[in-house]
C-alpha cells in the first residue's frame, strides 16, 4: 500500500477558499498533493448529491470549503 | 379506533352539504384484511364510505399536494404534522384545507400480525379497543393491539393532530418515557465496518419501486434525482451501491422534513426498514437544532434558514 | 450530511468542511494538511464506490 | 406419463441429487416471506407457502440484465462495437412454483417469442428452464386463476406437477422437459391408484375453494375507446401512488428499460425492469408526454392486462390470477375490482 | 439466435448542418460490415435506432432512400442525452444502428395514384426518402402526380435546402415550399402555415393518398383541411412519434392501445387512428 495516495475531491469556494488556495499558491507555500479541486461560486452550491458522486467515483476523502 | 367511522362519515356530509369543501379526502375499507384505500369523497350521499379504523397508516397529505380546490380532509397527528411541512412548503394553502383531527392510538403493523399468525392467511379482523381477533380459516386468536402498533407508532410522542378546525373526540393523553431513537443508537455505537454490512443488508431486498418514495408525503419532486439523465446520478439498476445511494439521498432529502409518519416502511413490498435512514435524521435534528416536523406553522425547517448560534462544530 | 453519512459507514475522516477567507493561505495550508493526514491514515476507500454493476 | 411418489424426506433427497445437473431454484424462508432462491446447500428449501412475494419471472427475466458490453475510446479498433455479454444458460429448474406462475411464462411469451422477434435473453433462459409446480391446496382469498383460464392445479405451461398429498408427494410429468428431470431423479415408486385418486380429489377440491373471480370473458366484447373514456378511471387511480409494487411484483409484467453504464472505458449496456406506473416511462425527448398524469397510467396498467392484451393476442388476459398486486398494492387498488367496473361498463 | 438488439456497426461518414440554428445535423453512416447494408435493407417510412456505446439508443427516421446505395442517412435534432452527444461526434467515429424498424408508407396502395405530401419542420426526413425514392427513374412510372407541400419557420430552417431547390426546377413533381415568416426579400417562395398553403395549393383528392409527418399543432390542423378536400380517413397517412427503447414490440412502451408505435406504425392511416385511444 506504499505507493498509495488518497484522492481527496475538494469542493473550494470561488471567493473564499479558492482565494486562499490560490493565495497559498502564489506565495509557495508547501501543502499535499492529493487533492483534486473543484471550483464552485459559493460553498452553498455543493449539494449532497456532489458528495455522493464523488464517493461513488472513488474519492477516498470529500472536502468542502467556504 | 372504529369509533370514529361514523362521526367522519357524519362531519364529511355536513362539509360537503354546506359546501365548505368541494372535496373530502380519507379512507375507504379495504378489499383485504388489513388494507385500506385512500379515497376522495365529493357526492353528500356517498360518504358512507369512507371508513377508519387501525388500519390507517397511509398518509393522506400526498394527496393534496398542489390541489386548486378546497378539500376536507382527515388527519390524525402525523398527517397533521404533514399537512404543516406542505403548508409551509408552499403545497397547499391554509384556507383550502378543512382538516377533520383525529386523535390517535396507533397504528396496528400488519406486518406484525401476519408474523404472529405464521403468515397464514388472514381472512378477518374485528378490532375490538384495546384489542383485536384475527380469523383464518382454520385459527382465531386475540392478540392485544399495544404489542402490534408499527413501530413508529410505538415510540410517537405526537398522537394528538397539531393543527385542525374540528376535532372528534377527546385528545388522547400523549406517550411518555419512550426512547424513539434506540435502534439508532445502536447503529451508531457500531464501527464503520459494521455500519457498512448492516445497511448493505437492510437495502439488499430492494427492488427499486419506489413505493417509498411515492407514498412520502414529501416526495413531491417534480422531476426526482433518480429519474434525472443530465447528469445521472445514480444508475437504474438493483446494483447495491446505486441502491444505497438512492436510500441515502432519498433519507437527505427529507431531513428536517419527516415527521416519522411511516408511510415508506408501510407500503415497502419488499419489507425494509428504510426509517433507519431517516431516523437518524430526526435525531440529529432533534439534537442539534431542537427540531420536530410539522409542529408549527411559524417556524420554517433548520435546513431551511441560517441562524447564528447554528450548531456548526463539525467545521474546521 | 456527515452525520448520515457515517451512519451508513462511512469513517467520519473522509468527509471535511472548512471556513477559510482568501486571505488566510496559512490556514488553507495548515487544513490541507490535516485533511490530507485524516484521509491517508484511513487508507483507500471501498465503500460507497460505484463498481461495475452487480447485476445478472 | 410417469407417475411417482415421494415421501417428503425422498423428495429433498431427490432435489439434492439433481443439483449436479441443474441449478435449482427452490421456495425459502427469507425474512418474513419466501423466496425463490437457488438451491446451494446453505438454504433450505420450504414446500410450506402460499406463494412467494416476488414471483419467479426473475429466474428467467432478472430485475436487471447485462445484455452487451463495450469499451470506449479510439485507439482500439473494436472500441465503440457493442458485444454480447456471456451468459450461463445451463439448465435449470424453478421447483415449487405454483401454476399461476408458471401460467405467466405462457403469457409473457407471446410477447418475447413472436413470429417477428425473439428476444434471445429470455427465450434462452426460458427454454433451459425446467417449470416443477406445486399445485395449491390451499389458494389466498385473493387468488383469481380460475377466472384467467388457470386453476389450483393447473398443468398448462408447467414442465411436472406435484400434488402434496400430506405425508407425500405425487410427481406428474407432463412435458418432455419434465419427463426428463424425472428421469434424473433418485428415489420414489410408481403411484397407484389410490393416490392418484386422492390427488383428483385434492384438486377438485381446491379449485371449489377460490371464491373470487370476475369474468373476463365480457372484456373481449368492449370496444377499447369506450373503456379508454370510461368515468371510472379517475376514481380507480385517486388514492394510486404511482409506485411500481404491483408491475415489479407481477409475474405477468414485462415492460423495460434499456441503461448504459459506464465506467471509466468500459461499459455496459444494461436492461432493467420498467414500469408503466413511472411518469419517465413515456416522457418523450421533447418533453412531450402521452401519459403525463397519474389517471393515465393508472388506465394504461389495467387496459393493457385487461384489453389490449386481450385484443392483441386474442388468448385471454394478460393476468394469471395470483393476487399479488391485490394483497400488496400500499392503496389497495384491486385489479379484480377495476375488472367488474370494465365488465359492467 | 439472431439478436435483434445487437446495433450494425457503422461509421460516420459525413456530417452536414442542415438548420441555421445548427440544432438539425445529417449523418451519413457507412457500414462496417459491408454484408450488413444488404441486412438492413429498408423502404421509405421505417426507421432505426441509432446506438451510441455508453449513451444509449434514439429511434430515427431514415432520411436516405433505399435507391441511394453505399450509406444510410439520418437527420437529428438536438434535444436528448444521445443526440447531444452524436451532435458532438466527429466524421471518423465509430457507432451502431439498429434496424430498419417499424412498417412504412403504403406504397402498394399507392401505386397508380396522385401523391401528396405535407411536412413541416423536420419532421421532413422519411418524407425526404420517400421523395428520392418516388422520383428515381425506375419508381417514378408507378405514381402520377407527386405534390409536396412542406414548410418551417424560417428559410434557415428548410432542411435540405440544395435538394429543394434541384426539386423545384424539375417538372416531375410540384413543389410548394413555405415558411411562417422571413424578413428575407428575395425569398422567391410561399409564405404561411403549412395547412393554409395546402388549402391553397391542393386542389383535388381525386385519386389521391396525403402523407403528413410533422409537428402535432400542424397535424391538427392539417387534418380538416385534407378532410374538407375530400380525402377520406384511410388515405390519410400519418407517422407518429413515440419514447421508444427496444423499437421491436417488446419493451412496453410505445403503445397506443393494442397498436405499437415501434413495431405496428409508426405509420398509421387516419382511419386507423379513430380507432385508436388519443394517447399520443
């Protein structure tokens, strides 16, 4: 199970989190790569069919941010 | 519980001869023991079938989403609790409705009954109060009606209708010291595993008719998730996990919403506890935000509207 | 939603919400990071995952 | 004809030895009711009850069916060509099932296996499936065969027929099929006389004891627009739910859906179970459709068993008589009910 | 056992966007297989379903004629999740058809005998076929006069417009091209509804069969124009539209009372359908 990575579906607010990710991004700041991030208008917009579809896709981990 | 036969035939004539409805909506005696029909009532001199008795389990409020006409109809207290959810979800209106409350004892399960007579065929029941006699062809026996409500009946802390213009009879004394949520608690001192083959199991019958959905009063939808195609969220066939994910979703949708009336375990041909999923709801409800369904009208669901003290311990 | 869904079995770790202001890249960081450790310690998911169906 | 009898213990004896040369399906206990389930050592098999709550047309009609299978993209040259999924059609045996059942395969045939088409999926099924019937001693209240042409006993469309005559059973074959899964049977002696009487006799007896049953014959005289606008409909359709209980749980129901599925490159294309009771059944790409409200579909379910089968097929209705949907429709819409109301309209 | 579910391989072999509103596409399929174009051997009326591995199938009519050899054509509208997806297809790809399915147009009947044809919108495609297989050489002898009456909303959204045009300039058939509106000024053609035009331009039901095949609002009011021009109900021809999923008679969906859409039509007189229960 070495080679393992999790897959982690985040669900990142266009105006909050996203900002932040991008923020931490430009300012070269070191975080995990195991995310697969899904850029939403506002955290309020992911419904819990979203998160279903991820775990039904195989996500090992669902990640909602606002 | 019979009782109550003749007085809703009685209050439903004079509604209608005085036309304060154009319709009354209740029950009729079923064609089989054990089974009663919704029916709908609009002749003054057709009343004498409409029917109650323990049987009554189906909820009525289906019946009355988005109807333009005026409309009596019989509720006892999850119907009531039911026809607040659909007024406050904009399904009907207030003035439309002339709602006829029933105090309630319970529902009898009639799967219950047929286990305790070996599923030998039933061809009679007289209720009798407290309790009642079964017939078959070849067996009669008593049984007492307490040990046979369906089992939301035996933990509804809600018998009494929460809202009626009329009401027949006395209010009946509402249950107390009841643990509605025992089951629940004992799925959740599982570890996921365990969780995991429980559900897997409780599902595994499933045929996808979708009896449950249809007989919730809440499933109004006018287009479900299931039956969506751009994008398709859950496939059409009895593979177990579209099977789960359609229970899951199905129990989501109604959180904050299900007043526990039972319909969906009812009317299940194929026998599942599908309130487990929606038990689970009710108690996060109850204990997070102090919620119960369809209790008031002044007062929208918690997953309807923000509030600041909102429990939100599970963010980071 | 998390409470349902880890009722069904679904371990509590693979699922997270978060508040984070676009100013706070250290926070996004700093969550990443335990999300990211939660999610691993948990090893691949199995449960809940569309497979090819099990029909006949 | 071969004639055998069986003690019980003979009988399961019997079954446990033919497993070599069919998949056996057998009536068990599960959960409160029965169901038809392979024979497979662990489960039992329990000859005691009334009828199984899904009827056995999953056997040969499963409630979904990979029917072919593909592989997507461009690099392949096979990509995007459909091929059919490899199926078991080994033979097999649905022991037990009552004569209704067995009935409903007869009427859903006309439908699978016509002079234009045969759809290969159940025709193979059916025809590598051995029907062993239980005759009813003791029919539901809600059992109607005898007004479909059917009966407690009736042999049409079964491969054997057994009759429980109490401490034993006896074994009739009745179609090549039949005659030889008799022929791979261990135990049992010839019947005689006496017993044969008694299962005369337990037959008469249990057809005198199915109490109701419309006529059916008056529908072939109706014309199918006058039933289409009769009044009734509305009310026969206010309390329906619009669930698919009594078209899933039929045995005579055969409607279905055809899905693909994908995953990742590869997929299936899958057949499903449908129901005419499901707004979707109809809806036309358009969003135009036919039968958009609840009436109409509530009509199109008892026209089509009741009437259009009738007048298609000129072979009775499209109904065995088994009662299902009587005793387990969740508003108690009965079939034999809406069957008086067309009669007499 | 034959499978009649199993699709023909086909490739696509020519796309051409027929409508200005490019929702209206015509795709020209090849056969992989060339033993399976003499399988699919078809008559105007009938239709197929067209297959797409990991969509599903849709029921369309067949546009080409039975007289045009080497590849089959179908013209889709863009509405569902399979004619989406085929919108998006690319010449080169690889799918399936399955077919021909369905009966078609009473040509037996109508041998001998005035044509008129009355379509709208793009309901047009087996009216398409029909023509191009009533005015080749070896057909055209059989029938007398052809009229074609057949209309959309707007010049742009004629389908087949070259064809039209090359139709218009032959005297083998009489052409009546009209749309509801247009702000073009050399539009050289007639302008109104459908069933005004046909009121307009068919003048006899003598010895004549009209074939219909549109939207229903023109159906509706087509019908009592042909009826007041003396065509009685059998030797109106309609072809209907139904959900479909196996297109053989077997999934249950497409019935009209007793009749099936898929396997019984989809073409139908009118007589046929007064005996036929209004659930279409």
């Amino acid at each position: 199970m070495s080679d393992w990575e999790a897959k982690i579906t985040t669900f990142l607010c266009n105006w909050c989190s996203y900002g932040a990710a991008d923020l931490a991004g430009v300012s070269r700041f070191q975080y995990p790569p195991n995310f697969r991030i899904i850029r939403v208008p506002c955290s309020a917009r992911v419904s819990p069919k979203f998160v279903l579809a991820a775990f039904r896709h195989g996500a090992d981990g669902v990640w909602v941010s606002g | 519980m019979l009782r109550y036969t003749e007085k809703i035939q009685e209050t439903a004539k004079r509604l209608l001869q005085e036309k304060r409805v154009d319709a009354f909506i209740g029950y009729g005696k079923g064609s089989v023991p054990m089974m009663n029909q919704p029916l709908m009532v609009s002749d003054p001199d057709r009343v004498d079938r409409l029917y109650w008795d323990n049987f009554c389990g189906l909820n009525l409020c289906n019946y009355l989403t988005k109807r333009t006409d005026k409309v009596g109809i019989v509720a006892n207290g999850c119907n009531s609790r039911n026809i607040v959810t659909h007024i406050i979800e904009n399904q009907i209106k207030r003035d439309q409705l002339y709602i006829v409350g029933i105090p309630c004892e319970g529902m009898i399960d009639h799967r219950a009954v047929m286990r305790a007579v070996k599923q030998k065929e039933i061809l009679d029941i007289q209720q009798n109060g407290k309790t009642f006699v079964v017939k078959g062809a070849d067996f009669e026996e008593t049984f007492e009606k307490e040990k046979f409500l369906q089992s939301n009946c035996a933990v509804c802390i809600h018998r009494n209708p929460v809202i009626y213009d009329e009401l027949l009879g006395d209010l009946v004394e509402e249950q107390t010291g009841v643990s509605p949520y025992q089951d629940v608690e004992k799925v959740e001192a599982m570890d996921p595993e365990k969780k995991q083959g429980f559900f897997t199991r409780l599902i595994s019958r499933c045929i996808r008719c979708y009896a449950c959905r249809n007989a919730c009063p809440l499933c109004y939808c006018p287009t479900c998730f299931v039956d969506e195609s751009r994008p398709q969220w859950v496939g059409k066939s009895s593979d177990p996990t579209d099977t789960l994910t359609f229970h899951f979703l199905r129990a989501y949708h109604c959180a904050g919403r299900c007043t526990d009336c039972g319909a969906c375990e009812r009317v299940c041909p194929m026998g599942i506890s599908m309130r487990q999923f929606t038990k689970k709801l009710n108690k996060d409800c109850q204990e997070l935000f102090s919620w119960e369904a369809g209790l008031t009208l002044d007062q929208r669901p918690p997953l309807d509207v923000y509030r600041p003290d909102d429990y939100n311990d599970f963010i980071k | 939603m998390k409470g349902l869904l880890e009722h069904v079995g679904v371990e509590p770790g693979r699922l997270h919400f978060s508040w984070i202001s676009s100013a706070e890249a250290t926070k996004f960081v700093d969550v990443a990071n335990t999300v990211a450790k939660e999610v691993k310690a948990l090893g691949p998911a199995r449960y809940f995952i569309k497979k090819r169906a099990e029909v006949a | 004809m071969t004639e055998r009898v069986y003690t019980k213990e003979e009988w399961i004896r019997g079954l446990e030895g033919l497993r070599e040369d069919y998949t056996l399906f057998v009536p068990v206990k599960d959960g409160d009711f029965h169901a038809f389930m392979p024979m497979n050592g662990e489960k039992v098999p329990d000859f005691d009850f009334q009828n199984t709550r899904l009827s056995p047309k999953s056997v040969i009609y499963p409630r979904s069916e990979r029917l072919f299978e593909y592989i997507l993209g461009n690099a392949d040259p096979e990509a995007n060509i459909l091929k059919e999924s490899s199926k078991d059609f080994s033979p097999r045996a649905i022991v037990g099932i009552r004569p209704c059942d067995a009935q409903a395969f007869q009427i859903v045939r006309r439908n699978f296996d016509n002079p234009e088409y045969r759809d290969p999926w159940w025709v193979r099924h059916f025809e590598s499936t051995t029907l062993v019937g239980l005759g009813c001693n003791e029919p539901c209240s809600t059992c109607f065969c005898t007004a479909v042409g059917g009966g407690p006993f009736h042999e049409d469309g079964l491969d054997a027929l057994v009759f429980d005559l109490g401490e034993r059973y006896l074994i009739k074959g009745l179609t090549d099929k039949g005659e030889a899964f008799l022929a791979k049977m261990n135990g049992g002696k010839p019947a005689d006389e006496a017993v044969l009487k008694a299962a005369e006799d337990l037959t008469a007896s249990a057809s005198q004891k199915i109490t109701s049953s419309p006529p059916t014959d008056p529908l072939k005289g109706k014309k199918i627009n006058d039933l289409f606008n009769a009044p009734f409909w509305e009310e026969v359709a206010f309390g329906c739910l619009n669930c698919g209980t009594c078209t899933y749980l039929c045995p005579t129901c055969w409607c279905f859906d055809v899905q693909d599925e994908v995953l990742g490159k590869e997929g299936d294309r899958i057949r499903n179970w449908d129901s005419c009771m499901f707004p979707l059944f109809t809806l036309h790409g358009s969003g135009h459709n036919p039968r958009d409200k609840k009436v109409q579909r509530v009509r199109q379910r008892f026209m089509h068993k009741l009437k259009y089968y009738v007048d298609k097929y000129d072979n009775g209705v499209q109904c065995s008589g088994c009662g299902r949907c009587v005793r387990y429709c969740p508003v108690n819409i009965d079939i034999r009910d809406v069957c008086e109301r067309m009669n007499n309209y | 056992m034959e499978n009649p579910y199993l699709p023909y391989p086909v490739r696509i072999d020519k796309i051409t966007v027929e409508t200005e509103d490019r929702n209206l596409k015509t795709f020209h399929f090849v056969f992989l297989n060339p033993e399976d174009e003499a399988k699919f051997a078809y008559t105007p009326g009938q239709f197929a379903e067209l297959s797409i591995a990991g969509k599903g199938e849709i029921p369309i009519g067949i546009a080409s004629s039975p007289t045009e050899k080497g590849f089959v054509a179908f013209t889709v509208n863009k509405v569902g999740l399979v004619s989406s997806y085929l919108h998006n297809m690319k010449e080169g790809d690889v799918m399936g058809i399955r077919g021909p399915l369905g009966n078609w147009y009473p040509w037996h009947e109508m041998e001998g005998k005035n044509v008129v044809i009355v379509g709208g919108g793009f309901a047009f495609t087996t009216l398409r076929s029909s023509i191009i297989y009533m005015i080749h050489p070896e057909n055209r002898p059989r029938f007398k006069d052809i009229t074609v009456v057949y209309g959309a909303r707007t010049p742009g959204m004629l389908l087949y417009k070259d064809e039209l045009a090359a139709w218009e300039q032959r005297d083998d058939i009489h052409m009546h091209i009209t749309v509801d509106g247009t702000n073009d000024p050399d539009w050289k053609y007639n302008i109104g509804f459908v069933p005004t035009i046909t009121e307009q331009k068919i003048t006899s039901a003598d010895n004549a069969i009209a074939i219909v095949c549109g939207p229903p609002i023109m159906i509706r009011f087509t019908q009592p124009v042909l009826e007041k021009l003396g065509f009685p109900p059998e030797r109106i021809i309609l072809s209907l539209e139904m959900r479909m999923k196996c297109g053989i008679g077997m999934c249950g969906r497409c019935n009209i009372g007793d009749k099936y859409v898929c396997k019984d039509g989809p073409v139908f007189s009118l007589a046929q359908l007064k005996e036929m229960p209004p659930e279409y």
